[in-house]
C-alpha cells in the first residue's frame, strides 16, 4: 500500500487561495498544507485550520512574496522593505543566516502563537534547497522536532522525518492505479504537491501561478480522483502526522 501525502501549498496567500484548499480537503482528496504566516490572508487560515483539525497544516517559510515579520532586515529585503523576488536568488546572491534564522523563526513562532501545532516544514518557491539556506531550514527543523519535505538530499540522513519521495507534479493523482503504482514502486510514502485555489486579484497580479490552481482544484475534487485514492487498497491518504 502506498502513503500518500497530498499538500497544497500557499495557505495565507489569500482568501480566495484559502477558500480552494479548504474545499480541496472538504470536498476532495487533499489531505496536508503549509502555510504562509507572513501573508495577508493568515489569520483567515489560522481560523479555518482550528476549523478543520483533520487537515495536516504546516509552515511554508517565505523570502520570496510579501514582507517579512520582522523589520530589521537588510539582506533578505528590497529598498521598500519586501522579500526579493524569486529571480534574485537565481543567480549570485548574499544572504545572512542570523537574519534569515530570526525571520523564519518567527514565521514559527507566529503558527504557534496562533494556538496551532504545525505538522512539518517546507518553503516557497523550495527557496530552502537553496546552498545558503538549507542549512538554516535543517536547524530550525532539528530545533522544534518538525518533519521537513523531501526536495533536498537525504534528509533522512540528517536525521530529520520526511516522506521516502517528493512529487512535484500533481498531475500523477489522474494517472491510473496501475501507473501511480509502478510510478512509487521503490517508496512507501510520497508527499504529491499541488497549488489548488480559487483566483482573485492578488492571485492574478501576484502569482506566476495562476489559473493552473483551477485545474488542481477541480483535479483533487473530482470523482474519479476521489474513487480512486479513497476506496482502494492500494492506497492511503495521510498527514505529516503520521509518518
């Protein structure tokens, strides 16, 4: 049997991305998400997280959309205060790890202080694979005991929890069994990622992914998908709770 985590990420980018992965997990097959405490829409997703105590939700520590929590930043920010882009760390970039520390750490901290556990970590945009930052992502996973995502070498050996694979395509879930089967033959557990979500103009104006959050939305919750990953026994559906 394969363990199969589903986990969309962005909860707290906004309402209308909160809304879709709620309906996601309500009305389909998403099981997990992570979510952005430094974004507009995260008291929203705090409240809907209390309100839905099945679905799994960790933090998806952000540098690369929003401002950060904390101000007194000068490496991890632009001259207007926010997180740079994503295209800054494509190429030569500096970051402070103390800086970067404190801000992520406090990202965590803002979950907890929200009065939710989260169930693992994880980043936007896989900013924490990155040669400078992985190190501080695996400290702060080793510092509050948190399971962390596959999208970087053995974990494992580092001695942090995570899944035996990553799935960075969603578009797997409409395979047939047998293919999904043969797909993870050498993995008990796999995390699928997804971006479901409704759209608004945040979304639209802010993301470079948008209007594929539709499909994933109606992928997750469509009944073909639903039979499948839900009435076999080939499969179980989990949370970072339970690795």
């Amino acid at each position: 049997m394969k363990r199969i985590i589903i986990n969309a990420d962005d909860f707290g980018y906004s309402r209308s991305v909160n809304f879709g992965i709620i309906d996601a997990h309500v009305e389909g097959v998403l099981t997990s998400t992570t979510l952005m405490t430094n974004m507009p829409g995260a008291e929203h997703a705090y409240q809907l997280a209390k309100a839905h105590p099945d679905l799994g939700v960790g933090v998806h520590l952000t540098l690369t959309c929003g401002k950060p929590l904390l101000d007194s930043h000068h490496t991890l920010v632009d001259a207007e205060g926010q997180f740079k882009k994503l295209y800054h760390y494509k190429q030569l970039f500096h970051v402070d790890q103390e800086e970067l520390y404190n801000e992520w750490k406090t990202q965590i901290e803002a979950f907890f202080n929200a009065g939710l556990q989260p169930t693992h970590l994880d980043s936007h945009h896989h900013v924490n694979n990155l040669e400078p930052v992985l190190p501080v992502f695996k400290r702060l996973a080793k510092e509050y005991g948190l399971p962390v995502r596959h999208n970087f070498p053995n974990p494992k050996d580092d001695g942090l929890v995570s899944t035996d694979y990553f799935e960075y395509n969603p578009e797997i879930l409409i395979a047939q069994p047998e293919t999904i089967i043969a797909q993870y033959q050498a993995y008990q557990t796999i995390e699928v990622m997804c971006h479901p979500a409704y759209l608004d103009k945040s979304v639209m104006t802010g993301s470079s992914y948008a209007t594929p959050r539709l499909e994933e939305l109606d992928m997750l919750m469509h009944p073909n998908t639903k039979e499948k990953l839900q009435h076999s026994e080939n499969f179980e559906l989990i949370t970072y709770r339970d690795l």
